[in-house]
C-alpha cells in the first residue's frame, strides 16, 4: 500500500525509524510490529515472523508513512506517527518465476533478497497462510518441503514428488518493521485418466432406438475427450432422424446415434489427451440386435451331373446366429466326403457356403440355409437341378457356383480362363446365345 499524499509533510508525534535501536518519542526505532484493528503493537525484541491482520504501508527507503495510533510498550497514543524506512533496508531483487511442473516432480521456487543485513525470510502457503519455512529452518511437517539459500542471497522452496494439492501460490516474507512479501505460483499439470464410473461399458440396443456412449476423464489441464472408430473406419452418424453421414472423428465426452442402423455397429475409442503424456483411451462396443435377415446370389442353380456344386448364403444378424443346411426342408446337412460346409464371420455378417461333391440325380432338390438367434430366424432356399454341359468338353475338375457359371480345377482357386454360363436352355439369335435363366433373361456372346 502506497503512504498517503499528506505523508510528506512532516508530522509531530512519534518519529519511528524502521530498523533502528530506539523506541519512544522523538527519533527512536522499533525491532518490529504487529498491526491490529484499531492500534500498531509494538513488541520489544521480537523476532518472530508475524502475518500482518491488515494491510499496512509498504515503505520505501527515505519514504513517509503515517498511522493514527501506535501504542509504544503498553501506551497508546492518537498522535499521528511517522515511519520510516532506513536506507539499507532489504528489498526483493527480482519477481518469483511462477512453474508448471508435472505431477511426481520436483517444484522450486526462488527468492532473491538484496541487503537482508539482520532480518529473516520466510516461506508461507499463501491459500491458508501455513508457515513452511523460518530462514533455515522448516517449520511445516509435510517431509517433501525443504529449504536452501545461496549466501542469504537467493532462497529456494523445495518441494518434492509434487501433487496436485501442492498446486498454488507461495510467499516469501521477509520480517522488515512493515512486512515485506512477493508470491510466486505452481502450476502442478496432471495426465489425463479417464473415470471408469462415470464412463459407458459395451451398450446393447435395437435396432432404431437411439444410443449414447459417454466418457469422462480427468487431468490438469482439462483434458480434450475425442471418439474414433478402433480400426480407423469412419463414424457413421445421422442427423436427427435423417440422412446418414461419416466423419473421421467426434470431439466430445457423448457419442450420439440416433435412430440406430446395423451400420453403426462397432468398437469406439474414447481417446482423453491434455498435452501431458502420455494420453490414456477405452475401448466402447456398440452393438445393435436385430433378427437374421438372409440373402442369396440366386434361387436357382443348374449344373451337370458329375461337377462340384457350391451353394452360398449371405446372413446378416446380431447377437450371433446359429446356421445350418437343410435339404427339401426335413435333412439337416453334414460336413463331411459329401458335402463341405464353412463359414465365413465379419462383424455382424456370416457368409454360408455349401459345396455339394460329384453332383448326381439324387442331389436335385431344395436347399435352405437356415439362420436363427434370440431375436429370430430367416431361410432362403436355392433350387439346384441337372442341365446338359455346354460342348463335348469333360466334365472332371468342375465347380458349378451360385452364379450359374463353371469354373476348371481346384475349386478354391479362380480360373484364369473366363467363366462360361451354363444356361438351363438358350436359343441362337443373331450370332447370340439368348439364355433362360431363373425368372430372366441372359444374353451371352
């Protein structure tokens, strides 16, 4: 607090020298004070560092300040009263550097003192005023403070293995006759950590209801919550009830779908990241149930007798279904030397597949593929029968597939050659093979 502007004239009373030997009236000097409400205490020979209850002026040398009362060894007296600063009392010599520092690490914070002659310094929590040190000696039980000084020039707070209560501003006080301090602050930054119980577990959902997975994390600074698809696809998102759309990301503690589709179905990444390594993320599973849905390439398939027939099915469901082959509804087929049966599962989707071995007349028939879960259960048959080879070509090593065309060799290797339909009849038209097929038509050259 600066003195006030009549302060430089000069008053009667008490003249007190800051710093001095004397105390009484006329020039004297006081060892130190302690301001109250309505008076200045003046203790003899007291050395202790004392926090002042209210702001008292901050004098300079050769500077003036007044004070109303002042009692002198147990005497009040409303005569104003004139303080002084002595010419080689001690001052700061530059600012407290304020700190970040991560949490685990080692703070200090410096203060450097010119001409601190007889006076002391001291440390202090400026929060709640808790005294961490007295000149070189700690004061605080907190084992992690400690204090050093170059010359009783510069002094140092140590403060080890820093936490995040550690965070705030400290002062250092030197005990001049009108107390001088300067804080500097500690900035303690923590890694991000994300909450477990206020943070979303894998969801199950129908689907058409709307979902929302959340995440929480904490951190100093607060930390940035970002949602990424695990395997770096895009999110498939919709606008209110609208039109679908992607993006690469979604930079928000919540992840809205609304109006769920099978699509959105997957793994996220809730990523929590503040520029303190190292950044921490969960793994979130969406899942949406919905009754199997079947589809297949084509429900009529011609082959001749003697070629491998392969039969597919694409399923689509979630939770995970349960699939099987049935032949003219009522014989549940088998792996095994006849029939070889696989499956092929990617996310919420299962491609069947039937390869029938050496067709025969006794394999035409209906054939279903069959898929049922919690929610339900779908069958799409495909008709297999018997067509006449085209050409006198042999018919070994031969796979008629679910597209109606036939392949050479092994049938787990595409051929090189192009693929001929095999219609079951055709006419010539103009130097084309006009072909029936299923419930269309098919032009071939």
């Amino acid at each position: 607090m600066e003195a006030p502007d009549d302060a430089e004239d000069e008053p009667s009373g008490i003249d007190i020298m800051v710093g001095g030997p004397g105390l009484g009236p006329g020039p004297g000097a006081v060892e130190s004070v302690t301001l109250c409400q309505d008076c200045w205490k003046v203790p003899a020979n007291n050395d202790r560092l004392e926090q002042l209850e209210q702001p008292g002026y901050n004098l300079l040398p050769g500077q003036h300040g007044r004070l109303p009362f002042v009692t002198t060894r147990g005497v009040t007296t409303e005569t104003p009263t004139t303080l002084r600063a002595p010419s080689d009392a001690p001052e700061f010599e530059r600012p407290i550097v304020n700190l970040t520092v991560p949490v685990g690490r080692e703070a200090v914070l410096s203060c450097t003192v010119d001409r601190l002659g007889k006076y002391k310094v001291g440390w202090l929590k400026a929060s709640d005023q808790t005294v961490l040190t007295m000149h070189t000696r700690v004061v605080t039980h907190n084992s992690r403070v400690s204090v050093s000084h170059d010359n009783q020039r510069t002094w140092q707070l140590h403060i080890r293995q820093v936490k995040e209560s550690d965070r705030g501003c400290y002062m250092c006080q030197i005990n001049t006759f009108v107390m001088k301090s300067q804080q500097g602050c500690i900035d303690v930054h923590v890694p991000p950590d994300i909450i477990s119980d206020d943070s979303s577990a894998d969801l199950h959902v129908q689907e058409g209801d709307n979902a929302t997975l959340h995440c929480k994390a904490t951190g100093h600074p607060t930390p940035r919550v970002t949602w990424r698809r695990d395997g770096g696809e895009p999110i498939l998102l919709r606008r209110g009830t609208k039109e679908l759309f992607t993006v690469p990301s979604v930079n928000s503690t919540s992840l809205t779908f609304w109006k769920t589709d099978r699509q959105m179905m997957g793994a996220f990444l809730c990523i929590a990241s503040n520029d303190v390594p190292p950044a921490v993320s969960r793994r979130v599973q969406l899942n949406i149930n919905f009754a199997p849905h079947i589809e297949v390439p084509n429900q009529l398939l011609g082959a001749p007798i003697g070629t491998d027939v392969k039969l597919e099915c694409s399923v689509e469901a979630f939770p995970n279904t349960i699939n099987f082959w049935l032949k003219n509804g009522l014989e549940m087929l088998l792996d095994g030397p006849k029939n070889s049966i696989s499956e092929h599962r990617k996310n919420y989707k299962v491609f069947m597949s039937l390869l029938i071995r050496s067709f025969r007349e006794d394999d035409i028939g209906k054939y279903s593929c069959v898929s049922t879960n919690s929610l339900g259960r779908a069958e799409s048959t495909i008709r297999l029968y018997v067509i006449k080879p085209a050409g006198d070509s042999p018919l070994s090593n031969r796979v008629v597939n679910a597209g109606g065309l036939e392949s050479r060799g092994d049938p787990s290797r595409s051929s090189a050659r192009r693929p001929r339909p095999l219609w079951p009849w055709s006419w010539l038209v103009g130097g084309a093979a006009l072909a029936a097929f299923g419930q269309g038509l098919g032009l071939w050259r």
